[in-house]
C-alpha cells in the first residue's frame, strides 16, 4: 500500500492491517483531513489541507512477482471460495458481498500454491453457483465436498467471512472437525493470519460444518474476518488485505508440512 499526502507519495510500501485502517481514519478525523482509500490501486491519499476528499492520480505502482519453487510439489489441494452466484453471503455495510472477498482470497492463494508446486482444485473459480444455476445450500454444500473426495485431495480449505448483528464485532477464525490433523492445520493457519492481518485472535475452534464433516482428508474453514464490520470490510475490500490473507493461508499450509 502507498500513503500520499497532499499529492506527494510518502517513500516505501506499507502492508495493511485493520490498526493502520483505524489510526488512518481517526487522525484524518480529528483533524479535519479529507481521506479517500482506493482498494484496487492500494492508496490512502490524505488532503491536510481541509475536509475535501482528494482526487485519485493517474499513476498505479507495480505489483511484485513471488518465484517459483517446489516446496508442495505432488500436494493437491482443493479451494473452497464461500458462496457465489445466486447466493451472495453476508453483506458488508458499504454492501461488499461476501462471495467477491472469498472468491478473490481463494484466487490469489491457488497462485500462490501453484507457484509453489501444488496442484489446485478449485470448487468455483468465478462468481457462480457450484452445483447449479440457483441450486439449494445442501446441494451446493454436497457438490463441494465431492469436488474435494473425488480429487482425492491432501487437504481441503474452505474461505469465508464472518458476520455478527452488532457491527463492534472483530477477528479472525479457523475452524475444524476436531481430527489431529485438521486441529494442527487450523492452529497454524490461524496464527499465520492473524500474525500477518493484525486481526483479532479468535482462535482455531471445532465446528460440525457439513464440509468438515464429510471431507476425506484435512479440512477447516477459515473466517478471514468480520465483512460486518466497517473497518474489517474494507480490509477484505483491499488489494493488500486479500494478499495478506492469502499469504498467510499459503505460509499455514507450508508450517504444516514443515517446508
């Protein structure tokens, strides 16, 4: 993420984190600064100048490129994006749908395990029902799980938000069915996100979800964070805040096999 002030870029990238958000939004509050954050270009632009938002450049920086490596060669793993095509999930309350954020984090970590050797099954690659057009939440639940047992998957990871009534909601969650194997993954995956994220630990929690359940092999589900909370929202909304997830997703898995 670059921070401009008053038209000038401040020297560095800064990773996101839902503390950098906040502190951003309250000093431009209080004092009176205009503040605009552009999710796909990664930019806070502040005007210091008065409470005005400040117009967006028309420059974009590079994104860098991760190198190749072996490490989870002969690995297969499937990715589960929540939701999708007629169902939208929870919503956010700028009205960010929970299917993009998933679909987005889900993308950008079967990069990232390809990069690294993997094979990668996806159970949607685009914002789409899974079984069918319209199709029912059991069946949908059904056909994923197939998707993973049939690819005889080494692993199965499916990504959510988390959404509460009360907006003060926060944090990250990882869930498991409770077998050794799933528990060590979700603790591993959990620490890395909430390490990298800066969000709230909520810790790696059993959960009898229909995809943990009737999985062959290692599954959890991650709740990357709260949509229904504004500043979480946005940091599921952003460039960066997607590729720290899915970074520190990939970083759980390669704790897990020791690579």
């Amino acid at each position: 993420m670059r921070i401009i002030i008053d038209g000038h870029y401040l020297p560095g990238n800064v990773r996101v984190s839902r503390d950098l958000l906040i502190t951003l939004k309250n000093v431009a509050k209080n004092l009176k600064w205009g503040i605009r954050y552009d999710a796909t270009r990664e930019l806070v632009l502040i005007n210091s100048k008065d409470s005005s938002v400040p117009p967006l450049p028309v420059d974009k920086p590079n994104e860098e490129r991760v190198e190749e490596s072996a490490r989870l060669a002969n690995k297969v793993f499937c990715l589960d994006p929540g939701h999708g095509g007629s169902d939208p999930g929870s919503l956010g309350p700028a009205g960010t749908a929970e299917k993009d954020h998933t679909l987005a984090i889900a993308l950008l970590l079967r990069d990232k395990l390809e990069k690294n050797g993997a094979t990668v099954i996806m159970t949607r690659d685009s914002d789409k029902d899974v079984a069918y057009p319209d199709a029912i939440p059991d069946e949908e639940l059904r056909v994923r799980v197939s998707a993973a047992n049939d690819a005889e998957a080494d692993l199965f990871i499916s990504i959510h938000n988390d959404s509460f009534t009360s907006k003060t909601a926060v944090g990250t969650t990882t869930f498991h069915y409770g077998d050794r194997e799933s528990v060590q993954l979700a603790k591993l995956v959990q620490e890395c996100i909430g390490n990298r994220l800066g969000t709230k630990d909520r810790g790696s929690r059993f959960a009898s979800f229909y995809t943990l359940r009737y999985t062959d092999m290692p599954a959890i589900l991650v709740e990357v964070a709260f949509i229904s909370n504004p500043v979480e929202e946005m940091l599921l909304s952003s460039t960066d805040g997607r590729e720290n997830a899915a970074d520190s997703i990939c970083e759980g898995i390669m704790k897990y096999y020791k690579v």
